[in-house]
C-alpha cells in the first residue's frame, strides 16, 4: 500500500475572469451555462438602451445549420411612473461595434412604480452559416406590468416572421441583451439570473 503525501500547502484563490464584472463568473452543467447576477443599472433614461448582460460564446457556436440554443432571463426593473420595457437580444462580432439584433420586444405601459419581475424564453435557431449568416429568433418576456400586484405577469412576444438580418457566425461572437424604455425612465434594472441551454 502506497504511503499518503500530506501537502499543507493552501490551494490558490479563485481568480474572477476579467471578461465578466464582479459576480458574473459563469458555470457550467451539461448543456447549459448559467450567468448572473450582472450589474445593477443606476436610471435608465426612456429612449436609451444600455446593456443589461452579456454571453461571449466560442468561435463558430452558431455557425451550424439546425443549431438551436434556448436563452433565459431573470431580472427586475423599476419605473419612475408608466413605463413601456424594451428587450433587446443581439450578436456582436466585434463587441461594442458590430451588431444584429436577433430579438425585441416592446411590452404594453406598465403601471406603478415598484420593482417587478421580468422573466424571458428566447430560442435561436440556425437558419444560414457563414460570415453572413442567419437565425430565427422568437421569444416571450413575462413582466410584472401593474408593478405593485405581486404575483401578477403579463404576456408579451416578439412580432417577427423572418429570419434575421446577416450576421458573422464564424468569429468568437457576444450574445448581447439590451434593456431600454419608452415613455418613461427606469430608476434601476438587473439582469439577475442567465442561462444558455444547447438543444440542438
């Protein structure tokens, strides 16, 4: 029987990705990666979208016909008054830079001005690879429209019948998720929880 080694040596500190802001480390389980909790965003002025969370996938995740991911959000948002929410979905190829939007949806005005929920279901799907590939790309987003009714979520879907506009499938691309307003500004938001599931 081999003598046990003892090292009492402490094991290295894990070391936060600096692709990802504090707290946002993603895991891993099977066919799905979790994010969250991404930063908590100071007042959102109606009319400017900001980014509410970010997926960097690898090189070429999307570039295969039939390639269908599902996209899940968690989160919450708080209007100043009546407010109409925008989500937004997006691949950039070159960050910050170059984007087609795949997903939006522009909810009903909600009413009151607590925080309320804000739940998604996207599901993206291959439809052309290459440097300009397409998707389809459809969606619910359930919110918490009369804010200070807890437990109470509306229904609001994507409109769009086609494929999306070309976009790089073959570089190292960012799923972006946008949030933005109409009507009126948001006092905070947060992208809470993200989970990108491979079906196919």
């Amino acid at each position: 029987v081999a003598a046990i080694t003892t090292v009492a040596t402490n094991l290295p500190p894990l070391a936060q990705n600096s692709a990802f802001p504090v707290g946002t480390q993603p895991s891993a389980s099977g066919n799905t990666s979790a994010y969250g909790p991404f930063q908590v965003t100071g007042i959102l002025n109606y009319g400017t979208a900001i980014e509410w969370g970010r997926i960097p996938l690898p090189a070429g995740y999307l570039n295969f016909v039939g390639r269908t991911v599902r996209l899940k959000l968690s989160g919450y948002y708080t209007p100043v008054s009546t407010a109409t929410l925008i989500i937004s979905v997006a691949l950039q190829s070159v960050y910050g830079t170059t984007t087609t939007t795949f997903f939006t949806v522009t909810t009903p005005a909600s009413s009151g001005t607590t925080a309320a929920v804000i739940n998604g279901e996207i599901v993206i799907r291959t439809a052309t690879t290459g440097t300009a590939g397409t998707v389809w790309c459809h969606g619910t987003l359930l919110y918490g429209g009369a804010t200070a009714t807890a437990g109470l979520l509306v229904a609001a879907g994507d409109s769009v019948i086609a494929v999306s506009s070309a976009a790089n499938l073959v570089t190292q691309d960012d799923l972006v998720i946008s949030i933005n307003s109409g009507a009126a500004n948001l006092t905070q938001s947060q992208l809470q929880i993200a989970t990108l599931e491979t079906l196919v």
